[in-house]
C-alpha cells in the first residue's frame, strides 16, 4: 500500500476468509472495531459535498474509491492510504474497505452522488451479508458503535450526498415533482 495518495490496484477477493483473523485471534487486530464511512461525494461541485462527508474524509486513515472520483478530492486525502481502481471493479474495491474495516482502520469508501443511490452502500452491505460480518452503525450523536464492541466486527455508516439528478433539476429550473423515474444506465458496466 501506498500512503503517499497515489493510487494503488486493488487485487481480487478471491479466495477470501470470510472472518480475516489477526496474529492475535482477533478479528479486529486488537485494536478495537474498525469503522467504513460509505461517503456520498455529490455531484462534482465540493459545495455540495456534506459537512459529514467532511468530516468522515479528514478521520479516516484509508480511502477507497474510483480513481476518478479520488482524484477529485486529492486535497483531502493527503497522508491516507489510497486504494483506487478502475470502472467494473466495484466488489473488489467494497471488499478491500470491508477487510480494511476488519482489520480496525477508518475506512472513507467514496462514491459519487448518493451512495445509497445506484452507488456502493448496498453492495457494501450485500457483501456484509454473504460474509456473515456483523455491523453495527455509528451513532452520530455519541460518536460511537450502535453496539456492542465486542460482538461487532466493525461499525458502518451511510453519508448522503446529493444525487446528480436533483442537483441538475436544480440547476435547470425544473424541479422533479409530482411523479418521476430514476432508470441507472450502467448495468452494463457493473458486474453486481
């Protein structure tokens, strides 16, 4: 890994323990449970990015992303390790923040616009799901694990950001209103 914010490939989970153990038996390393931020970029413009999704980059120790939409935001990862891969790799990127997780980092897995829309949080926790992890999510006014730390191998929280249609509807003059369709047109480029 690299922490001086250049990019690195991500290699295939292929082969993966579904519990990775440290050298100590622990899930976590012993360093307690981790915590990924799913952190929703917005549509481009830093204006829109969130004062959590802020707040979540400047705490994370490793940011996991797109290259394109980490690059975006190198200001803000300076010092971290970066893991960055390219389009129709999206598994392998959700899986390394999840191991990243396990092994008790600050994970931030970017993702434009909303990433509970089209974006990675569900496929972050369908993984979570097949792996039989179990999370809790970060209580925002505590700062803390909705759970207990000792049954919970990591902590997750979603960041909402704005979403590419409603900030061009804004932009636009044309508020979505009434009736509207969201349709992804991508699914040909992601393999989920």
């Amino acid at each position: 890994m690299r922490s001086n914010g250049a990019s690195e490939r991500i290699a295939g989970g292929e082969g993966r323990d579904p519990h990775p153990q440290a050298k100590n038996g622990q899930r976590n390393g012993g360093s307690g449970p981790g915590r990924l931020s799913i952190v929703s970029l917005g549509p481009g413009s830093r204006s829109y990015l969130a004062p959590e999704a802020l707040q979540a980059l400047g705490s994370a120790q490793v940011v996991v992303g797109y290259r394109t939409y980490v690059e975006l935001i190198t200001d803000l990862t300076e010092g971290k390790t970066i893991l960055a891969s390219g389009m129709r790799k999206e598994v392998q990127r959700c899986q390394a923040a999840i191991d990243h997780a396990l092994a008790g980092y600050r994970v931030a897995l970017v993702s434009s616009g909303d990433a509970g829309i089209y974006g990675m949080a569900g496929l972050v926790f369908d993984i979570c799901r097949a792996r039989d992890l179990r999370v809790s999510r970060v209580n925002p006014a505590e700062e803390s694990h909705g759970g207990d730390c000792a049954t919970i191998d990591f902590a997750v929280e979603v960041i909402p950001g704005v979403a590419a249609f409603n900030a061009a509807a804004s932009l636009l003059g044309a508020p979505l209103m009434h009736d509207f369709a969201a349709i992804r047109l991508t699914h040909r480029l992601t393999p989920w």
